[in-house]
C-alpha cells in the first residue's frame, strides 16, 4: 500500500530508519544510508583477522556492493550517492592493513548481462546464487 502511495504521488525516495530507499531508472528499489567514517569498523575487522591468524585460520574478507553500478546511471535525475566511492576507500583501507580482501563487484561484474540481474528488483540485496556461481 505505502508503494503504491508513493508511486501515486511520483516520489522517487522515502525516507526510512536505515537511510534513504529510492526507486531507480531501471525500476529497482536501493537503500542508501552510508555514515562515511569506516575507520572504527576497520580497526574491527583487524582485530578479529589477527586474532584468527594467531590461531593459523585464513580469513578471506569479502566486501558486498550495493545495486548501483560503478557509473551510477540508475539514478534518478537530481539523486546524487556517493557509496561506490565510499566502499572503494573502505577496501583499500583493508587492504592497506594486508588484509585479504575481495570486492564483490569484481566478481558479480563478470559475464553479465546487466548489473541489477544479480539482485532482487525489490530489495538491495544481490543474489547469493549469483556470487556461488560466478566465483
């Protein structure tokens, strides 16, 4: 009902307790609510890494990307969003402390044929399925 409100009164964006959920060009819906300040949440991931290590267990971090392409051109026209560059800084910053580090877009990227194929239309979520097969 609330969607169907929405698409009444033409909004592209609600407003919700995680960020912003906005409709896309291509119809799928995306959540966008990203703080920007990752070094807490890095120091984390650190601790844990290293403390696996002391105990000879392999850690391979696997950063999950949103339905926005690189490119963003999904976007509404007058939306702006910065996540993509804010998850690049984020992965080189795990990598900078050497940990092992893999971008999912690099592998929901490969042999598709459009971006948002690998998520659900109405969520922005990708597809477990997608990253199983491809990796």
């Amino acid at each position: 009902m609330y969607g169907e409100v929405q698409k009444l009164l033409c909004r592209h964006v609600i407003n919700d307790a995680s960020g912003q959920i906005i409709k896309l060009n291509n119809n799928y819906l995306a959540s966008f609510g990203w703080i920007g300040d990752t070094s807490s949440t890095v120091d984390e991931l650190e601790k844990t890494y290293l403390e696996l290590d002391k105990k000879g267990i392999s850690v391979l971090y696997i950063q999950a990307r949103g339905i926005l392409s690189r490119e963003g051109k999904e976007l509404p026209i007058g939306i702006q969003n910065n996540d993509n560059i804010l998850l690049d800084q984020y992965i080189e910053e795990i990598k900078s402390r050497n940990i092992s580090c893999l971008d999912s877009y690099d592998i929901l990227y490969k042999d598709t044929c459009g971006w948002e194929k690998n998520f659900y239309k109405t969520d922005h979520h990708f597809m477990y399925m997608q990253i199983y097969v491809k990796f």
